[in-house]
C-alpha cells in the first residue's frame, strides 16, 4: 500500500468520524427537541389536571356550601317557635324543634368540615369567605347540642311556676339542681358566639358579612338569655335562704332626683329570707339615717376624683358613682352604724321597675287608699306625690308603702311567674336593677352582669353617660336626654376622633316656678331658679383606648368642662342649666388611640324613658384637629 493510498483512507476514515459525529449530534438534537417537547406537554397536561382538580375542589365546595347554606337557613325559624314553647312550657313541642334544630346544625357541619373544604380554604379570597361558612356551621351545631338540647332538658325538670311563692314560700330545690347544667350551657353558649365575633368581617362578601352580623346577633342574644338563666340558677337559691337566713336592704331609687344609677334613695326596707320564706322586717325613711362626719368606706381615689367624698357620707349621695358595689357597700355601712344590722346584700330598682311588677300583679290598693297600678305609678311616685304630701317623710311614707304593697301582692303568689320575669328581664335590660352580695364567691356571679353597676368595660369604644341632679328638687321628671355617638377618621395621623352627643331638654311648664310645688322646683334655695334644671353631664371613657378627652363643644363653640380620671377611665364633666321648654346639645370629643372601633356602646343612667341612642354620621366636621 502506498503512502497516499493511506493517507486517502485516514481522510475517508475522519470525514465519515466528522459525519457520524454530526449523525450523534443531529441525534441528540432531535432527541432534546423531542424531551422538551414532551416536557412542555407533562406541564400543560400537570396544569390542566391541576386545574380540574381545583375546579373539581371548587365545585364540590360550592355544592356543599349550598347544602350548608339550606340546613342552615331552616335553624332560625325553628328556634323562634322553640322559644315561643319553652315560654309557654310546652316542653313535648319544644323538644321537638330541638331535635330538628340539632339535625340541620350537625348536616351543615358535616358539610362544611371534610378535608376539600380545608384545602379551598387556603385559596386567597375564597378562604376567609368558606372559613366563615364553616365557623357558623360549627357554631351552630355546638349551639343546638350543647346548648338547646341542654336547655330542654332543664326545662323538663325546672319550671318557671316553681318560682311562684306557695303559701309564702318559694320552693329552690329544681332551679338548684339545673345550676351546673346551666352554667354548662352558658358557657358553650358564650364560645359559640366568640367564634363569630373573632371572623374578620371586611374579607367577606357583603350577602354574607350580612348573615354573620346576623348570626352573631341571634348567638349573643342566646348566650345573653343562658348566662342570665345560669346566674339566677347560681344566685337565687342563696338569696332565698337555702343555705341559711340572709337579710337584704331593698334600696328604691328615685329618678325625679337623678344620680348616676338612677336617682337618690326614696325608700329603705330590710328584705328577710328563710329557706325560701320571703319578709319584710324593717321599713324606714331616709331621714332616719343622719349624714356621716367621716366617710363610712374608704372610696376609690378615682371615685373622689370625680364626685368627691359624698357617697361615702350622705346616703341620698351613695348612687353618684356608676359602680353600684361603692353604693351598696356605702348604703350597708350607714344602715349597719344606724340600725346595727350587717346586711347580706343590696338590692336596687326604681319606680319604673315597680310599674313593670305591677303589670304582672295588677293593680294595688296603698295605705293611703292610692290604687297603684302599671299605667299611673311612675307620674303618682315621682310628681303627684308631692303635691299630695308636701312633708317628705309622708313622701318617703308613700314610696315605702307602695313597695310593700308590691311586694306583698307578689308574695301571696298572685301574679304569673313568667310575666314577672319579663318584667324583671326589661328592667334588667334598661340598668334599672341592681344588686350586690356580701358573698365574695357570689358577687363574683354579680360583677360580670350589668346588675353590679353601668361602668363601661375597659374597651375600646365604650363609653358612659351620667347624670346627677344639681338642683337639689325633684325637677328630672320634666329632664328628657337624647345621645348620639359617633367615630371618625381624617386627621392625617389615622387617630381617630370619638363623639358623644348629648341633648337635654327642659319639659316642664312655662311657669313650673309657680305652678309646682316648692318641693319639686327646690324655690331658689340651692342657687338654681324654681322651674330650672340643674344638672351635672359626666362621661367616661377608657384608657384602652389610649386616648385623651379633646373638648366639649356646643354650637362649634368651647364649653367649660372638668377632666379628670376614675380606674381604667378618662372622665370629663360638664354642667347644664336648663330654664323651661330650653334644650340644649353638648358634643364631647376624645382622641383615640391609632385603631379605632366601629363598634360604640354607651351605658347610661336610666330615666323615666329610655331613648334610643342613635348613630352620628361619619363627617370630618367631628374630627378633633
């Protein structure tokens, strides 16, 4: 073989390499196309199947809620008939409903809990929506079996006509026994209602921000009823002497003369309880007890701050302060250095709740010959009486005798058990009931129910109006208070500013100076013109809302006001003078921390009516600047 024989083949040899090497890399071009190709389908086909299974989820979520949706929507008219029963004592009917309401609770909980749901749940946007879909559906299956049932059960055993007096006793064993049950209801009851009131409302569509505003209503009113139900059960049997005799000042307030908790002290008497045997064993007048040179119990200096020592000194001064434990302390102090009995407790209503009772008990025949009933009883204790009996203690005489006529009709038993626990519940709601137990364990019951005084929580947007009579006369009969509140933004800062308006008008006659009796208009002998109402505004705030009270204002202009603190709050006082047929409008305006509440509350001092408390417009007008 030749060299260039050679040469020719080595050149053969790497030109077919270079071609086989192009082959490989075409090979593996067309292989990487190929792979990439494939890729990209796995990832549509991974995504599609993503997808479906997503909108499988989202299907199946949303058929589901749909049937939650019609479980849930069958609860509210069962548990309205439910409570139309139990009040009648229909207890066959009654746990029927149950036993529906328990079916639809538990079917919507059922659906809105299996492992799907959870999944969607983490969706953005569906998720807060399902999540309180899901919150209402547990909530009212934990209301229905852990509440509702319960309650039937009670029911059954513990009837309200149990609480009726026989032959001047009443009989605590079956509301004793339902205390521990009870209390278990209350309890689930008040989880149930937290859970709602935990869901952030402003991720929600609004159809169903509405149903959970909706559904938080309806579980707090139950959780309200139960706990209510829970602290009689807890309470009363007590009280009655069930565990021994108890004796209890019965302290009438009258609102012809405000103070803060209603008015000043109109009548006295020493309520006495033996095993569920109920008498009255001492009735006095207010002028039997003198007026103290040292104060009878060391006040809160908060409480000084703000109304100085005279509820520690003067009985007719004992309810200035909102907290009616400082009053019923103070009043049992007094009666204990002047009688030298040690009370049990205090126990507080008005007139207005008197006319409550009487519409359960019917009219009443008074020692004066009077027949006092439901429909004359506020206008005969709080005005007539006055120009009937122009000597006070004939007056305190009067108050005294129409409590006790009151009392005894409601002994005897002839009254109708559930129309007096109406009655006592709308009192109750209208903070014209109080009470206070010398029993720590007992007034701890107390001490979370609105029967241990009107200071507003430690909240943020709770507030408290007060009223105390400056007058030193009976004039607040004719004093008509209208309060709006309100919140608003614009400062650049974000604080919000908080508002609370209040309205006082003077309704008596054009001429109460001559017209009414001295007694009622106080003639002049406290420094207020007769026919003027005198009266003293108080407002309190809460320092959890870390803010200041920025002025009161009337007509845009700066009114004269008084800061100061009492515990947990801010307080500002304002006086008003007020000539008859006058009105005039205060606008106190505090400074709030960075998070304002859209949620206001306002406790205040129950007059001879109760107004409705209305809600401010938001307007940057009301902005403190």
């Amino acid at each position: 073989m030749t060299l260039e024989n050679s040469e020719r083949r080595q050149s053969r040899h790497r030109a077919s390499g270079r071609r086989g090497r192009r082959g490989n890399q075409s090979a593996q071009h067309g292989r990487s196309r190929r792979q990439r190709r494939g890729g990209r389908r796995v990832w549509v086909l991974a995504c599609v199947g993503l997808a479906v299974v997503l909108l499988g989820a989202v299907a199946w979520v949303g058929v589901r809620g749909y049937l939650a949706y019609r479980e849930l929507s069958q609860l509210q008219p069962l548990a309205s008939s439910l409570k139309e029963e139990l009040s009648a004592g229909d207890v066959r009917s009654a746990g029927g409903h149950t036993a529906a309401i328990e079916q639809h609770a538990l079917a919507a909980q059922a659906l809105t809990g299996d492992p799907v749901w959870g999944v969607v749940e983490l969706i953005p946007f569906l998720g807060p929506n399902l999540e309180a879909v899901r919150t209402i559906s547990a909530s009212a299956a934990s209301l229905a079996a852990d509440v509702v049932t319960p309650l039937v059960t009670v029911s059954q055993t513990t009837n309200l006509a149990d609480l009726k007096p026989i032959n001047g006793r009443i009989d605590t064993t079956s509301l004793a026994a339902a205390a521990p049950p009870l209390a278990a209801a209350a309890g689930a009851a008040r989880r149930a209602t937290a859970d709602l009131v935990g869901l952030d409302q402003s991720l929600l569509l609004r159809p169903l921000a509405t149903e959970v505003e909706s559904a938080t209503r309806l579980f707090g009113t139950v959780a309200a009823g139960v706990t209510g139900l829970s602290n009689a059960a807890a309470l009363l049997p007590d009280m009655l002497g069930a565990n021994g005799d108890r004796n209890y000042i019965v302290l009438v307030q009258n609102n012809a003369e405000l103070r803060a908790t209603g008015g000043i002290p109109g009548a006295l008497a020493m309520l006495h309880t033996s095993n569920g045997e109920v008498t009255l064993t001492r009735q006095t007048s207010t002028a039997d007890i003198p007026e103290f040179s040292e104060p009878v119990i060391a006040l809160p200096q908060g409480t000084e701050n703000v109304f100085g020592r005279n509820p520690a000194l003067v009985l007719q001064d004992t309810t200035m302060t909102p907290d009616f434990s400082l009053t019923a302390r103070s009043v049992s102090a007094m009666w204990k250095q002047t009688f030298g009995d040690s009370p049990d407790g205090v126990i507080s209503l008005d007139p207005v709740t008197l006319s409550y009772l009487l519409a359960a008990t019917g009219p009443v025949v008074l020692p004066t010959g009077e027949s006092l009933s439901a429909d004359n009883a506020t206008a005969l204790l709080l005005n007539e009486v006055y120009t009937k009996f122009p000597n006070p203690r004939d007056q305190d005489a009067f108050f005294a005798g129409a409590a006790a006529a009151v009392f005894a009709k409601i002994s005897a038993g002839d009254a109708d058990s559930t129309a007096l626990l109406a009655a006592l519940t709308r009192a109750g709601a209208e903070n014209r009931v109080f009470l206070f137990n010398a029993n720590e364990s007992l007034q701890a019951i107390v001490a979370e129910t609105t029967l241990a005084g009107i200071v507003p929580p430690p909240t943020p947007g709770a507030f408290g109006v007060f009223f105390n009579d400056q007058t030193a006369a009976k004039m607040d009969y004719f004093l008509d208070a209208q309060l709006a509140t309100g919140v608003t933004g614009c400062r650049s800062d974000g604080r919000p500013t908080y508002v609370v308006k209040v309205t006082l008008t003077n309704t008596a006659p054009a001429d109460a100076a001559v017209t009414l009796p001295d007694y009622v208009t106080g003639a002049g002998q406290h420094g207020t013109p007769p026919g003027n109402i005198r009266t003293s505004v108080v407002v309190y705030g809460t320092s959890a809302q870390k803010g200041t009270w920025g002025e009161v204002v009337e007509d845009s202009k700066h009114y004269d006001s008084f800061v100061t603190s009492d515990g947990d709050h801010s307080v500002v006082q304002a006086m008003v003078e007020l000539a008859p047929g006058e009105s005039r409008t205060l606008t106190f305006r505090m400074l709030g921390g960075q998070q304002a509440t859209g949620q206001l509350s306002v406790l205040t001092t129950p007059l001879l009516t109760n107004n409705k408390i209305q809600t401010l417009a938001e307007s940057c007008t009301l902005a403190l600047k």
